[in-house]
C-alpha cells in the first residue's frame, strides 16, 4: 500500500509536468501568439511591445518563462495576461461552484444510472426496457449546452420554474436559493452520464446474472432480492465505481466548462473558457494543471477502490 | 445400501425440458423418471448434450430461461419441485435438497469471504445468531477435511486451490444437513488426485448422514467407486438404468457398451485398441426418429425407427431397464464379438 | 457441460466457422439498428445534395438577405426586422427553416453545416482509427521500450482534461494556423479541428486495440506465421489486422457519433469550426445567444445534430450486439 502510493505520487508528478509542458508549449509555439503584442493593444509601438517584453519577461528563453510561471503557479501569485488578476484567486473563487456542480451532478447520476441500469436489466426484452434504452441513447446523443440552454430557456426563463442561470451563494441568499440555481444544471450534466451508466450497469448485470456464483447463491435458497443485492448488484456495479471516479474527477478538474457556461456559474471551467478566448496562457495553464490533478488523484483512489471492492486485485502496479 | 426399505426421497416422472431457440425446439430432456432413496448413490451418465446437467438443474429450480418449457413431476417427498412457488422452492433449495456444481473456480463469489457464503445459506433457512452460524461452519470444514477451518473463513475463493474450493462447495451443501444432495459433475474440474479426495467425501458422507446422492457425470471411473444405481441418458432420454452390477456386468444398451468400452480397465487384456462410438451425437433440434442412437448403431433395423419403451427386458431383474428392442439373447451374443462396438463383459467387478 | 442447448450438430458449424457471416445474419435480424442506419445514411445523402436546395431556394449558405423580403402566405415579410428578429421558418422553397440574424437561409446553412460536421465527425474517426491502430499495435506486439512509451504518452492524454485540451489548441491553432514542414494549414481551416478531434480521440480506441494485440500474439497463427519466417511488418498487419476488425468496427460508429458532439461543443467556445464557414457546432453557438426572439436558430440545427449522433449511436450499438457473441441471450445453465 505504501509502495503504491509513492509510484503513484511520482506519477501524478510526471503526469503534470507532462500535461504544463504541453500546455505552456501550445500557446507559445504557435505564430501570431506573442502575448505582448496582444497586451500593448492594436496602436502600439515597437518600443511599448519591447517594455511589455521585459516587464513580464516574454523576452527570455522559453524554458526559463516556463520556470518562472510554473514558479508562479506553486507560489500562487501567477497574474493573468489579460486582466492582472491573480490566477490562483480567481481559481479559489470558482472552486466552490465547480465543485457543487460536480459532487451534486455525480451524485445524481451514479444514483439514476445505477436504479435505471439495475431496472433495465431486470425487466430485459420488455416495453419498459426498450424505453428506457431510448431514452438513454437520446441522452447520449444530445450536446451538454443545447440541453442546458433549452431547459435554462423554457424551464427557467419562460416556464419561471427555476432561476434563467447564475449561482446563488449559500451564505447570501440561503440554501433553497443556491438548490433552485443548481438543480437544472445538476439534472443536464447528469443527463449525459446517466445514459451511459445506465447502458453499462444493465449489460455488467446481464453478464453477472450468467455467472455459476449467482446459481449457487439461487441454489442456497436465499431470497431473489439477497441474490439481486447481495450477489448480483454488489459485482456489477466494480466497474461502475471505477468509471464513476474517473468522471468525478474530470468534473471536479473543470471538465464540465460547458454545463458552467451555459448556466453561467461561473466555475473554474468557464474561467478556462473565458481565459482561452482572450489567449490569456497563465490561467489557462493553471486550470488545465488543476484538471490533471484531480484526474490523476481520482485514478488513484479509483485503483484503491477497486482493490478494496474486488479481494482478488492488488495494489501493487 | 438395499434402496428398497429406505424412505423414497425424490421420484421423478416422465420430466420433458424443451427450449424454444431462434431455430426451432430443442428437447434437452424427454421423458425422464427416476427415484432416489435415502442413503443410495444414484450415477445419472451420459455425455455432454445428453441432458443430465439441464436434468439436475430443473431438479433445483434453476432452468430459468423463459424460453424453456418444462414437463411432468418431480416430488421431493410431498413437494412437487417443478409447480412449486417461489417462497416454498426457496424454503426447500439449500436445506432439503442442496447441490454441488462442476466448477468450484467459478461457483463461489470471488468478493465474498467463504466464511459469509455458508453462514448466508444456514441463516437464510435457520434462526441462528451469526456466531452459532460460524461454529456450525466451522464443523462443516473440518468435516470436509479442510486443515485450519476456523482461519479459513475469511479466506477468499481464490485464497484456495480447486481442491479446497470443491470441499467448501461440498461444505456448503452440507450444511443444513440435506436429505438430497445433487453433485453435478464434482469432480470433472479437479486434478485425478483431487478427484479420488473428493469422491472419498462424499462416499463418508452418504454412510453419515443417510442421504440420497444424485451424481451426474460423465466417468465412469467415478461411477464405478460410488454409485449403487446408474442411470445411462443418451440425447435427452434414458436409455438404460439399474443397479451399478447390471450396468457394468450385464448393459443392455449398445450405446452403454460403447461408453463402458470406452474407459481401458486394468483388470483386463488390453485391446489393439480403444473401441469409439463412430459419428456424432444427433442434434436435439432434429432428432433422428425412433430410438436415437440409430444413426450410430452398428446393430440397427427397421424396428429401431418406433420409440422404443424403456421398460425391463432381462428376465428376472425387474429393476433392470432399457430402451433397446434386440432380444436380451442376441445383445448377449453380439456383446462377445470383438472388434464390435462394446466390450465383453467378464470377470469380477471391482 | 451438459447442456442441450448448443447442441453440435452439423447445422452449428458454418455458424462457427464464419463468425462475419453470423454476426451480419445477427444485424440483418435488428431492425431497429439498420433503420436507424439507413437514417445515418439518408442524412450523409442529405448533406451530399445541399448545393441542390441552395439552388432551389435560390441563396448560398453565406449569402445575405438583410434588407430582402419574402412572401408567405401572400402577406410580404421582411427577411429580418428593423428590430434584427430573422424570419421564422415559412415551409416554403424560400428560408424553408427561416433565417439567421444576417438573412442567411438555415435550410440552406443547415445543410452545408451537415457536410462540415459529417466530414469533421467522419474524418476524424478514421484518422483516430489508423492512428489507434497503428499505436495500439506497435505497442502490444514489440512490448518493451515501444509499449512503454505509448502506454506512457497515451496515459498523459488520459490524464489531459479532453476538453480542456481540444479548446486550448483549437483557439491557439485558429489564431495562427499550423505549420509542420512543408504543410501548412490556415487557421480557419477545417482540417484543424478534425484534427485536433482525431488526436484526443486516440486513447479510446489504442488501450483496447493493445490488449487485443497483446493476447493475439501469442496466439497459435502468429507463433505458425512466425515460424514461417514472417517478418513483424507480415504479421502485424497479414494476420493480427484483420482479427481487430470487429473490434474497430464496433467503435468506428461510436467514434464520428463522438467527434460530431465534440465538433459541436469545440465550436460552441469557438475553438471549432470558424465562421462564416457554417457547422452544427457554429450555427448552435449563434443561435443560443438568440433563443429569446429566433429559437429556430437552436432547436433546428440541434434537433438535427441529436438525431445524426442518435442513429449512430443505435447503429453503433446494433454492431456491437451483432459482432459480441456474449450479446445473445444465453439459458442460465451451460
């Protein structure tokens, strides 16, 4: 276990070294991106882009801008390009956002993905099943913003159900207030997930219903919902918590800039969205190698998971 | 082990499993009776496709699909196994009638502990606190012979070699003590080592505890160790049975000395070579008409296209029965020829 | 086991014998999939015949008409308002789905935006499929340094944030076009998201694709062409190819339906195909902004997006079915 853990800290390192270098590399290769022609404006001369240069140190070998931001980044006083503020702060103020977006929408869709899989399987070949697999597939099929801006427009612009977008904190308005400003965003990003979670607990529960254990367990005279729960659900649903946790952290590192722009809630993936547009590098660079970080940790706690979900895995790679 | 005064245990009559499939009716069991009584070791023989595995799993309940069609009656004392309901199958399966499966590497749960899989069973039929449950657990290892009962339970099934896991399977169906055990093909995954371990067990048991034992299998070499009745299934049928001397001594059926002459015996010359039964086994979608081993017997005629009856035919021995209409004269004579499919039979048995 | 389910008859044989064989009888037999494959293709039909309706309706997909106006139902309307509201659809030749803000027809952009999405959705799956390919074999059948390369770079872009990924070079690549050598690519260029689509796409397919090649090289026909004297090049791609093919099969169909979602949301932040040229993605990106007067703007390009992936998606799903033989329903004994 403690092995495991170390390889794996040198992973996660290597693996961000990787991801800024690749970062850092896109949007300073690149023709026609000098950022300090951008920042002295459309009117300015050679000696403004020149001071702009040594100001912010754009003159300087690549690898040494490189060390400089990624020194910035550690010590959190990494300023953006575009605007002058402080990265790192504009990522502390998003991260409550993104993460209730995350945890509420992962929730939600492991719970609707597992009942709806689990549903589907039992009642396989029926009417319900085949609706239910429809269903799923057009959830499948649908891109996260038009459903968001749909459901935003209707539900809540015109229908006045729920807020027409933004995020509400808990501390201002209360919590009923922030639950009305995240249930649709929850119910869309979790559209998505629930149509392909759905799709692979109900083919893992058709596997398992195969399986000579579930025979015996049938065999030994236990009810048909200790077989379903006990032996059925509980070995399906390993791999559904391994994939689960790789899509937690996708969302938690920013990865739902879609969902947080089409609501506006202004999370950390839609500071990427903005920070993009303008070429504005040191935010962008920072909320990709936020990303990593929660990919590569979620992987790791997936691996422990799994280990501790199936007896006959070791931690040991 | 006289079957005649022990109580009558379970009495199947004329079972028929059919499965409806994509292209067209299989009839995996056709007209299948047998009885099991206490304390006797009933061999139910035949090669894969013949029907005896889809046999013992109708007898659990566990033929499942919805494309299959079950007929006749199968009573384990008064209850009729296939008109059941649900809750009284389940009150029975595992307390009353138990079964032990062909392989033990994937019959268990690989994610729970082999402790918590039996104390499930006995808890599921009795009201037992979970340490009375694991003592009794406990008992049930050792008696299977595994060394260091009490630290194994918190093994996992693929902590434990296939010999140990057999004997956990064999501790599981043990364990609520029942009148009928069904071991379907015990020990055809096991190394030959393991197998005489396991067949060991087994024959204990039947002297301890008095129940009836149905063992499905395909060797006859296990056979030959244990069984006190046999019963031969060919495509779906019985094509003979009576006690272990009649088959081995005295078979009836040509397909029966194919198969007795295919196992070498060291109690005998050795032949040039090993006798085969020629062809295939015929396809359950479309038998051959009248008896179906037609196709591939040497000796049959015209009147092998009726079905023929499996009905006692050797004089005197009225619990001796087959499905071939030869007279028991001419099976004698044609059982002597070498070079024909079937080995004579002489000389002692065992 | 004993089950008389499977029996071996000789029936059962060809079956075995010619698994493509089965597994197209299997898809002959899902309606359901090649319906909605015949939609995909009906649809791939659709965009081919675009410049046909532009020349019904009498426009081009980049043509304004602000100041034009058109008649439905006999009462003459204004193309767009003085207010900048787009006609709604008039089911008539003329802006048959109405116009956008600049008096375009969204028939007609409609159906040159389904030829760019369906290239970039098409394109980019087979460059992903020979680039998965290609990586997941050199990888599976050299082991060693190779594999441990490959299976390192394709870790670092499982551990990339995708999306994240695709809009940062999108936008960069956009800005200053590509230039490797002697090809160089503008930056409005379709190519560049296709691109970039193909290149997150890989790790999907390449880690399946390796693990095949892995267990298939150890195979008895690799050890027979081997001993043959067959040379790594023979065997990668005369005997281990064509044993990947239901597996590339299963996914291609997932990957466009993937790459024209991907499409959409890249240009979506603008990171995709750049206007004016027209996409499902682009044309999307404007009309949300316009939901509140124009919805036609959204609810026309994405219902058609929808059911391009869903057809793909239900067709893709139908193969799989076909081409994995756990797919048939099985008794629960033998």
């Amino acid at each position: 276990m403690g092995r495991f853990v170390v390889r794996r800290l040198v992973g996660m390192v290597v693996v961000m070294f990787a991801v800024s270098v690749l970062t850092f590399l896109i949007f300073n290769v690149i023709p026609n991106g000098d950022p300090a022609d951008r920042m002295a404006g459309k009117n300015s001369t050679p000696a403004q882009i020149a001071a702009i240069e040594r100001e912010w140190g754009f003159d300087e070998p690549l690898y040494e801008q490189y060390l400089t931001t990624m020194e910035k980044v550690a010590s959190g006083d990494l300023i953006s390009y575009a605007n002058q503020t402080n990265v790192v702060e504009e990522i502390k103020r998003g991260l409550p956002r993104t993460f209730a977006l995350a945890i509420g929408a992962a929730l939600l869709w492991f719970a609707m993905g597992t009942a709806l899989g689990l549903y589907t399987a039992v009642r396989a070949g029926r009417w319900t099943d085949t609706l239910v697999t429809v269903l799923a597939l057009i959830g499948i099929s649908m891109p996260v913003f038009w459903l968001g801006a749909l459901a935003s427009y209707y539900l809540g612009f015109k229908a006045g159900l729920f807020p027409n977008g933004g995020y509400s904190e808990i501390g201002q308005a209360g919590v009923w207030e922030w639950v009305k400003h995240m249930i649709l965003p929850w119910a869309v990003l979790a559209t998505l997930f629930i149509g392909v979670y759905s799709r692979v607990l109900r083919a893992n529960v058709l596997d398992t219903l195969n399986e000579d254990y579930v025979r015996t367990a049938r065999a030994k005279g236990l009810t048909e919902r200790r077989v379903m729960v006990h032996h059925v659900l509980r070995n399906s649903l390993i791999p559904i918590v391994t994939l689960w946790g790789l899509d937690f952290g996708m969302v938690l590192g920013g990865g739902a800039i879609l969902t947080e722009t089409v609501f506006d809630l202004q999370g950390v993936g839609q500071y990427f969205a903005e920070s993009v547009g303008q070429l504005d590098v040191p935010p962008v660079l920072a909320v990709t190698l936020f990303g990593a970080f929660f990919i590569v940790l979620l992987n790791t706690l997936v691996d422990i998971a799994y280990a501790a979900l199936d007896p006959r895995i070791r931690l040991s790679s | 082990m006289s079957s005649s005064h022990s109580e009558l245990l379970l009495d199947v009559q004329d079972l028929g499993v059919s499965f409806a499939t994509p292209e067209g009716i299989v009839q995996a069991v056709d007209a299948v009776s047998l009885t099991l009584h206490a304390g006797e070791v009933l061999a139910v023989v035949g090669e894969s496709g013949s029907g005896k595995s889809v046999t013992a799993m109708t007898l659990m309940g566990l033929t499942r699909s919805p494309n299959a069609r079950i007929a006749g009656s199968a009573k384990l004392r008064d209850l009729d196994l296939l008109t059941a309901g649900a809750a009284e199958l389940r009150a029975v399966r595992g307390e009353e009638i138990a079964m032990i499966f062909q392989d033990p590497m994937t019959s268990l749960n690989p994610v729970h502990r082999i402790g918590r899989q039996i104390v499930e069973q006995i808890q599921a039929h009795r009201d037992v606190c979970g340490k009375e449950a694991r003592d009794l657990v406990v008992a049930q290892l050792e008696r299977v012979g595994i060394p260091q009962a009490r630290e194994r339970l918190d093994a996992y099934p693929h902590e434990l070699s296939g010999g140990m896991r057999q004997r956990v399977m064999i501790a599981l169906a043990l364990s609520c003590d029942p009148s009928v055990l069904i071991a379907d093909e015990p020990t055809t995954a096991l190394d030959v080592t393991i197998q005489a371990q396991i067949l060991e067990v087994l024959s204990q048991l039947r002297k301890e505890s008095n129940a009836g034992i149905v063992l499905v299998t395909h060797d006859l070499g296990v056979v030959a160790e244990i069984a006190d009745r046999i019963a031969v299934m060919y495509a779906g049928r019985i094509v003979e049975q009576g006690s272990a001397g009649e088959i081995f001594y005295d078979p009836q059926h040509p397909y029966t000395w194919g198969l007795l002459g295919s196992i070498a015996r060291v109690d005998r010359p050795r032949p040039r070579r090993l006798p085969s039964i020629t062809g295939l086994p015929p396809s359950l979608l479309h038998p051959p008409q009248g008896c179906h081993f037609r196709p591939r017997c040497p000796h049959a005629h015209e009147a092998c296209l009726a079905t023929p009856a499996l009905v006692a035919r050797v004089p005197g021995a009225h619990d001796h029965a087959d499905r071939c209409v030869m007279a028991p004269g001419r099976k004698a004579k044609l059982r002597q020829v070498g070079g024909q499919i079937g080995l004579e039979a002489r000389g002692a048995w065992r | 086991m004993a089950s008389g389910v499977q029996p071996r008859s000789h029936a059962a044989l060809p079956e075995v014998g010619r698994p493509a064989g089965l597994a197209l009888r299997r898809l002959r037999r899902n309606r359901t999939a090649l319906g909605f494959g015949a939609l995909f293709v009906a649809l791939v039909a659709l965009a081919l015949a675009a410049p046909l309706w532009a020349h019904i309706a009498g426009t081009t997909p980049s043509k304004n008409h602000l100041s034009d106006t058109v008649v439905v139902d006999g009462r003459t309307e204004q193309v767009v308002t003085f207010d900048g509201v787009p006609i709604a659809p008039t089911w008539q030749k003329k802006f048959f789905l109405g116009a956008d803000t600049n008096g375009r027809d969204v028939a007609v952009r409609l159906l040159y935006g389904a030829r760019n999405s369906l290239f970039i959705g098409i394109a980019a799956a087979l460059i992903t499929t020979v680039l998965a390919v290609l990586l997941g074999t050199l990888a599976g059948y050299f082991r060693g340094w190779t594999d441990a390369v490959i299976s390192r770079s394709l870790d670092v872009l499982w551990a990339f944030p995708v999306l994240l990924l695709g809009v940062a070079l999108g936008v960069s690549l956009a800005l200053g076009g590509l230039k490797v050598g002697p090809l160089e690519i503008s930056g409005d260029s379709k190519w560049i998201p296709t691109m970039i689509i193909a290149v997150v796409s890989v790790v999907y397919l390449a880690r399946p694709i390796r693990g095949q090649v892995l267990s298939l090289r150890e195979k008895e026909f690799v050890e027979a062409a081997r001993a043959q004297g067959a040379g790594p090049l023979r065997i990668m791609f005369g005997e281990l190819l064509p044993n990947l093919v239901s597996t590339i099969l299963v996914f291609f169909a997932l990957l466009v339906a993937n790459a024209i979602l991907l499409e959409a949301a890249l240009s979506f932040l603008g990171a995709g195909v750049q206007p004016p040229e027209p996409s499902w993605g682009t044309m999307l990106a404007e009309g949300i902004t316009l939901l509140a007067t124009s919805p036609h703007l959204t609810i026309v390009p994405g219902l058609m997006l929808v059911l391009t992936v869903l057809s793909l998606n239900i067709f893709g799903d139908g193969v799989r079915d076909a081409l994995d033989p756990r797919g048939k329903v099985r008794p629960e004994h033998g």
